[in-house]
C-alpha cells in the first residue's frame, strides 16, 4: 500500500475510524498526526463496537503498529483508560507495537479546567461548544513554549517545576477572572505520576519509526477541514491544523512521502457544537438524517446538528488537501428519501458564489443555492459492488464526482467494516 492519508472533509464524524479500520488492513503502521480525545472514531467489526478517542483506529488489527505522533495533544489519563479498555477486549496494546512521541504534549488538568472555565464564561451565541477536553489551552502552552511534552513524564524534578510554573499564570485567571479554586501543583504532580509511569514505556522517535516502516503507512486525521485552525469556520473550530499538509508536520515525515490521499465524505453533512452550517436542516428532513444516521456524538453524546451535502464546503476541502480519490460514507443513511438536495453554491450579498467568503462568520449569512435530485427506496446496505447500486444512488454519486472534480474510489453503505466497496 503507498503511504495513504485519511482526512475529514466537512466537519468531523464523516466516518474516518470506520475507513482506517478497514486500510489498516494493508498497513504497516497507523498514525494519529494531530487532535486530542476530542475525536471519537468509530470501528465496527463483526457486529462489535469500539469507540477509539486517541489511539490509532488500526489497533483491532493484530500486528500493526499503532503511532501517536508529536501533533497530537495527548491526554495521559485518557490514554490508559483507552489502554485497559482495549486489554480487556484482548487487543494487544504493549509498548512494542504502541508507540507516542516523545515530543507529543500533554494535556493536563488545568487545561481542562481552562477550557470549560472559558466555554462557560461565554454567553451562548459564542460559545464554540468545545469538547472540554482541554485541547485548546493545551495546543496554547505548546506555542507558548511552556507546555509539558511527553518526553518530560520521565524527569520528575524537571515535571514538577513545569506545573508549578505552568500554574503560576493559570492560578491568577482561575482565581481573579473565573472565580475558582487555585490548583494544587503538588496534587497536580502527585496524582500524575503513577499515570507518568505507565506512558514512559511507550516514549519513542516516531520520526524514524515511520521510516523504518515503509512506505506502508496510514497517517489517520481527526476532525475535519472546516474545524481547521487556519482554514475552518474561525473562531468555531478547534485548535489544530486538520489539512492533509499536517500528516507530514504532525509525525515528522516529508511530505514528499505522502501518496495517496483519501477525502472521508459523509453523503450529508453534520456538525456538532456551535458556528455557521449553511446546508443545516432545522426540520423534518435534518430529523430523518439525525434520526436515520443515529447522529449522536461519539464523544460528547451530544446531538449532532444535520443538514444536505455542501459542495461548496467540500471543494474547497479538495483544494486544501489534495484528495486523489472521495470515500462517500453513510450513503445507506439517505434511502428512504423522495428528494435529496445537493448545495453547488452560495448567494452572498446578492450574488451567486461558488467558493466560501472568508470574512469572519460570513458562512452565516449565505443562502445555499440547491441543485434537486430524485432519492432511492431501496436499502442498500447489503450493496458490495457498484452493480448493486440503485441508478439514483449511482447518479447521486456521479454528480458529486462531477462538481468536485475527484473520482469516488470508496463507498460505506453500513458501520460494519464489512459494508464498503
Ligand atoms: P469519525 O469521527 O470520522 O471516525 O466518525 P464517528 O465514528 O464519530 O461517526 C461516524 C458514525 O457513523 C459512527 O457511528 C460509525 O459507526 C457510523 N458509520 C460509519 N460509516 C457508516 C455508513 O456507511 N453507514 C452507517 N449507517 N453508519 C456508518
Ligand atoms: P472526530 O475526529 C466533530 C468540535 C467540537 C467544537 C470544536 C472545538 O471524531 O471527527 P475542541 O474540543 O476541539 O476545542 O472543540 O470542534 N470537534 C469535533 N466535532 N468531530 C470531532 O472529531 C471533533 N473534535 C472537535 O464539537 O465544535
Ligand atoms: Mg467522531
């Protein structure tokens, strides 16, 4: 397999677990470059679910190294849990097919702290609707060059002075801004230890590891390009660049080494947590997505918001990730319907556009032009090959193909690992 890279193309949960799963097949080793547990990846495997939240989704498959790369803001706790969550199962999670970077930060306390102390100052139209995972005050202390890395988990002394240091700012806001308790470095640093300890045996150059595994490996993305930092709906995304260009940064390869490039399109769109959603249906047809597409949060629980297929969103994932091929997933979610909208463009201040505006929050204020195409009866999720397809199915599928301009080379009728062609 050349070196392949899976990236969300909307707004998250487009299916990306359920697609590394399934290539973690032909790889050599699996890579998470960027995100926290923010992300909730989704594998289904002979009727049995496992949600995955930091570790890579190529774990069910025996053998594979599993890699958590330097891009990656890495929760210690979540990751032992996740560990001993997989254990349990029989899944072999030892250090010698596991590996995180050294240089991964580490999410810790007061980050989270920080960030449900910030969502809940906000009121509710800017509120981003974070997970709460901490993610964005620790990508902070990153470029702040505070931050602890995971390398650090080994030098006790130099960890203690960190958190104290870290804490001597935080406290100021928790106490005089937010109106909390200080945090204890003390508490902080002892409860960590323990926790230290098992993630040390893990530490690794992930650098070399990806070179010494081929040009065989699946660099697997979380969240998706209109959650970019840079690219995305701005301030309403998170904190991490979510573009394939990241894959190379966020594990310590060249981007010369990145092949084949595989766009996880979900046949509608969703979205969860606050910010424009032009395409979003606050009716009876984003019921029937929601309620077809059991569209529930993989980690929050919360109700994913749901609306059509935005073309306009999607090109412009095209151009900032270079797919060489489309994996339309959820495509069963759509049957049923007598009608399926298709968004091909905007109008915006009254014109008719074709490509999002970028001032702040213009994505609010556009009116998506639809195109209408006639919808399918029939259940497709025992489809295995394109034949089995209804024509209208085939037609939906060759239109976003024409608009996007990138071939279909995957399509998911079904959470099961087996229900893709
Ligand atoms: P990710 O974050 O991109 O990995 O996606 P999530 O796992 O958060 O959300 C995708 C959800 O859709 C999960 O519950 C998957 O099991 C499910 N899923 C994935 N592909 C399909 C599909 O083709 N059809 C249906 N019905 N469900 C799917
Ligand atoms: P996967 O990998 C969907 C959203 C949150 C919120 C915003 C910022 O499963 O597709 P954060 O906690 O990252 O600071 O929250 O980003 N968000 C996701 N939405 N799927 C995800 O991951 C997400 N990770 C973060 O809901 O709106
Ligand atoms: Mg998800």
């Amino acid at each position: 397999m050349a070196n392949t890279v899976v990236f969300g193309s909307q707004w998250g949960d487009e299916g990306k677990g359920k697609i590394v799963d399934m290539l973690a097949e032909k790889a050599n080793a699996i890579v998470r470059f960027q995100g926290g547990n923010n992300a909730g990846h989704t594998l289904v495997v002979n009727g049995e679910t496992c949600i995955l939240h930091l570790i890579p989704s190529g774990i069910l498959h025996e053998g594979k190294k599993c890699i958590i790369g330097n891009g990656v803001v890495l929760d210690p706790v979540v990751f032992c849990k996740e560990l001993d969550h997989l254990a349990a199962r029989g899944v072999d999670v030892s250090p010698e097919r596991l590996m995180v970077s050294n240089k991964t930060h580490v999410i810790m306390p007061y980050h989270q702290q920080m960030d449900t102390a910030r969502e809940s100052a906000k009121s509710d139209s800017n509120k981003i609707g974070t997970t709460g995972r901490g993610i964005g005050p620790c990508y902070e202390d990153k470029m702040h060059r505070c931050g602890i890395r995971a390398a650090d988990l080994a030098d006790k002394e130099l960890l203690r002075e960190k958190i104290a240091r870290a804490l001597e700012e935080k406290n100021v806001l928790f106490q005089h801004l937010y109106g909390l308790e200080p945090m204890s470095a003390d508490t902080i640093f002892e409860e960590l230890l323990p926790v230290a300890e098992r993630v040390v045996p893990y530490l690794g150059d992930v650098s070399t590891a990806i070179q010494e595994a081929g040009n065989e490996v699946l660099f697997e993305g979380a969240q998706g390009t209109h959650l970019d930092i840079d690219h995305g709906t701005y301030p309403f995304v998170t904190s991490s660049n979510t573009v394939t260009g990241n894959a190379a940064c966020g594990s310590g390869c060249s981007p010369r080494e990145l092949e084949r490039i595989v766009a996880i399109v979900k046949a509608y769109t969703t979205r969860v947590g606050g910010g424009p959603f032009p395409t979003e249906q606050l009716n009876e047809d984003g019921d029937y997505l929601q309620s077809q597409g059991g569209e529930f949060g993989a980690t929050t629980g919360r109700k994913r918001r749901c609306g059509w297929l935005d073309l306009v969103v999607l090109r412009e994932s095209v151009r900032l990730n270079g797919p060489t091929e489309l994996a339309i997933t959820k495509l069963d979610v759509l049957s049923g319907l007598k009608e399926i909208k298709l968004c091909v463009a905007y109008e915006y201040k009254g014109e008719t556009i074709e490509y999002t505006p970028q001032e702040q929050n213009s994505l609010a204020h556009v009116k998506p032009v639809y195109e209408i195409l006639p919808g399918w009866d029939e259940d497709i999720t025992a489809a295995r090959s394109w034949d089995d397809l209804p024509a209208n199915a085939q037609a939906y599928l060759h239109r976003i193909e024409e608009i996007t301009g990138v071939k279909v080379g995957l399509v998911s009728v079904g959470p099961d690992r087996a229900q893709t062609f």
